[in-house]
C-alpha cells in the first residue's frame, strides 16, 4: 500500500514521482520511482476513479509528480504536479465533461462490486 500520510487542510501530503497507473484485480495501484527503482503500490479504492481519469486524460501523461494524501475528514486525494511540483488544473469544458463522465462510469462500478 502506497504511504499516505493524514494531513490537515492547507498543509502538503507525501510527493512522489509517478511513472503509471494500473487497474487491475479490481484495485487500483501505481507505479513509482523510489531511489532509482520502480515500485508498485497498490492505492485505496478512492483512487480508482483518479486511475480511470489518468487514463482518459490525453494532455497530462506519465511519468508525472503527484501529491496524495488523506484528510482529517478521511477523505483522500491526489493532486497532479508539474515539473516544477505546482498544481495542474483543468483547463477546457470539453476536458471537465469527459472526467465527469469516467466519474459517473466509476461511480457505478464500484456500487455494483459492494
């Protein structure tokens, strides 16, 4: 299971540098590089959804940073860095309708394995 840490609003969760995603046995993982190697971890079911997404997304591809982290709430999330480890943000309509879509798709499949 990848570490991720709790973190309180406003402060910063653990940073990695993701190589990929995967989806498979019907959990979620990721690829990560940790001291010249690669490591996969498999991720919480939250973040099957941000999987699904990461697929569909043409304009942001791996190898990428990103921020996990789980809030005090018990919330996870995860946010897409730039090389420059700045949030990524979505940038045209078009974009936002086809991840509410794949949000929607991920929503229902995981109501249908409970």
């Amino acid at each position: 299971m990848l570490p991720i840490p709790k973190v309180k609003v406003g402060k910063k969760g653990a940073i990695y540098y993701c190589l990929s995603t995967k989806n498979g046995n019907h959990f979620p993982s990721v690829i990560v590089r940790e001291n010249e190697s690669e490591i996969e971890y498999r991720l919480p079911d939250w973040y099957g959804e941000w999987v699904l997404m990461s697929w569909a997304m043409n304009d942001i591809s791996f190898p990428s940073w990103a921020e996990f982290g789980k809030l005090e709430n018990g919330n996870y999330y995860v946010e897409l860095l730039d090389d420059k480890q700045e949030r990524l943000e979505v940038k045209d309509q078009e974009q936002q309708e086809k991840i509410d879509e794949l949000r929607k798709i991920w929503l229902e499949t995981m109501k249908k394995l409970k």
